[in-house]
C-alpha cells in the first residue's frame, strides 16, 4: 500500500485522540477532542463529528484516508462493540458498525491496552521480541499479552485483565466486586487512597513517590504496591514465558523509583528460574495510536505495516 494513509483513533473516557499516519509510520495530522462529559447517544455524536472532521482534514491536505483503525477500552474486536464504558455511557454498544454505516469507511476495531501492547512491540521496548506482555498501571490497571507477533485476545476478547486477578484472596475490595484485587494495591489511584485512608495527606501516586527517603508511610504504601505487582508479574512469568515485561501508564513515569524494586521483588518471587527483564515503554501515550495504525494497515493487507517505521516519527 505505497502511499496510503490511515487514520487512528483513541477513544478515552475523557477526550478523543486521532491522528493520520502514513505508510512510512510518520504523523502527519494530530487532533484531539473533550468528550464534555457527553454520554450514549450524544458522545457517539461528538465522537462521530470529531472522526469526519479527522477525515475532512486529510482530504483538505489532499490526503486519501484508506483505512481507520479504533481503539476503545472495552472493546470486543470481532463485533466492533464496545461491551462498557461508564465513562462514555455505553453498553454492548455496536460502535464500529455504526461509524462505517455513516461515514463509509472500512474501520478495524481494537482493544486500547492490547493494541498499544503490539504497538511496542512492533516499534518500542518489546521490539525483536516474540513473546512480550505489558502492564499498563494507571488509574486502573491493564496488561496485553503478545505471542508469536500476534496480540492476544482470548476467547471472550477478555484476555489479560491483570488488574484483576487477586493477589491477596479475600484482601481489600476491588471497584470490580472482587476482593484482593491487583488493581486495589498497585494502581495510582489505589496507591493514592491507601496512603490517605492510613492517615497520609490527599497525594497523588506521583507524590507518594517523591517522599519514599523521609515518609515511613509512603515507603510502606509504595512498597505494598510493588509486592502486589510482584506477586501478579511472577504468575505472569511463570504461566506465559514472556522474553520481555513492559510497563506503561502513568505510575510507569516514576522510573527506576518503580522498576528497581520491582525487578528485586520479582527476582525474590521466582525461585528457580531468570526473571525476564522489566522496562520502561518507549511509546508511552502514543503507543495506542500507533496501534491503531498498524492494526489499519492489516487491514489493507500489509501485514508488516511497522517494518521500517521509528518510534518517534
């Protein structure tokens, strides 16, 4: 497909992210849109007019659109449904199908964390690796899995919910309604909340890590939290044989404040085996985008759309 462009699309809770991407992997038009708390039929809406204005944009540069790639969370990428989002409203709600119906354009769906997962490993810190997972630690917590190239998705497309296996059985509640969740230990926000409810002021995770050397609480709270990850990354390890574990999201920003002792607990957890080295993504928010955009070019037939492409074009 020499020459051709396709447009990616994030849908997030909050905004909108698109960007045209040509066959070389360079951005060549990036938007972005504030969903205003819009929710069903009115955040389709804003989410339709932000796509046909991505599209109007191409065309005004004189660029033809071929393909779109879509990425929600929630995403069953067989049907094109998204299955939830509270944020946006949504239930089993045919998204992709309805976009192609008003805006006649071929669009593949994808699942936000599986596709920036393959994206890293296509151009970023699994790049040369097979067999890769990613952990996305954020406000929630979200993993991809990718074997033989291929993401995967498992056979509900649920696969990789990493947040919520439990890591202390009958621990603390988890939003899901389970209990000794991952997700209740090691996510921002949960590493946030605990560290207030222990009597801690109101901090983010980004704060609480800034005063490990002189906050006994906050070195508690934190190191808790890497424990639970530990745990969750040593099942990871020892169930699936990844070659390389990437994390992203925001906690991932806190460096080697992170990676460090998560690389130590890990090597603790697994007693006759190497543990696979743990970094940083490269791609960071643009991973997802750029996932989108390989999974658009797929689509087209080019099944090795990132050969060649660089990570920061």
């Amino acid at each position: 497909m020499t020459g051709a462009v396709v447009l990616a699309i994030d849908v997030g809770g909050t905004s909108f992210k698109g960007a045209v991407i040509d066959d070389a992997g360079r951005t060549l038009i990036a938007d972005s849109a504030a969903t205003g708390g819009a929710q069903g039929e009115e955040a389709f809406a804003v989410l339709e007019r932000f796509v046909a204005g991505m599209i109007a944009q191409a065309s005004a540069k004189n660029l033809t659109v071929a393909a779109c790639g879509l990425i929600a969370p929630g995403m069953d990428e067989r049907s094109g449904h998204v299955m939830f989002s509270s944020n946006l409203g949504w239930r089993d709600f045919p998204l992709v199908p309805r976009l192609i119906a008003t805006l006649g354009l071929g669009i593949v769906a994808g699942h936000d964390v599986r596709t920036a997962g393959l994206a890293e490993a296509q151009l970023g810190a699994a790049k040369g690796f097979a067999d890769s997972a990613m952990a996305m630690i954020g406000t929630g917590i979200a993993a991809s899995l990718v074997s033989g190239g291929q993401a995967v998705a498992g056979a509900a497309q649920m696969a990789c919910e990493l947040g919520h296996i439990p890591v202390y059985p009958g621990g603390e509640a988890c939003a899901c309604g389970q209990f000794g969740c991952l997700e209740a230990y090691a996510s921002a926000s949960s590493i946030a909340r605990r560290y207030h409810a222990a009597g801690g002021s109101a901090l983010t995770a980004a704060e609480i890590a800034g005063r490990l050397a002189h906050d006994p609480l906050a070195a508690r709270i934190w190191d808790e939290a890497v424990q639970a990850l530990s745990i969750s990354l040593a099942t990871v390890t020892l169930l699936l044989d990844p070659a390389v574990i990437v994390i992203g999201g925001g906690l991932a920003e806190a460096n080697e404040v992170l990676l460090a002792p998560l690389r130590v607990a890990l090597r603790q957890r697994l007693a006759w085996r190497a543990p696979p080295p743990i970094v940083k993504s490269v791609l960071g928010s643009r991973g997802a985008l750029l996932g989108a955009a390989i999974l658009a070019f797929r689509s087209l037939g080019s099944g090795d759309a990132a050969a060649g492409w660089q990570a920061g074009a």
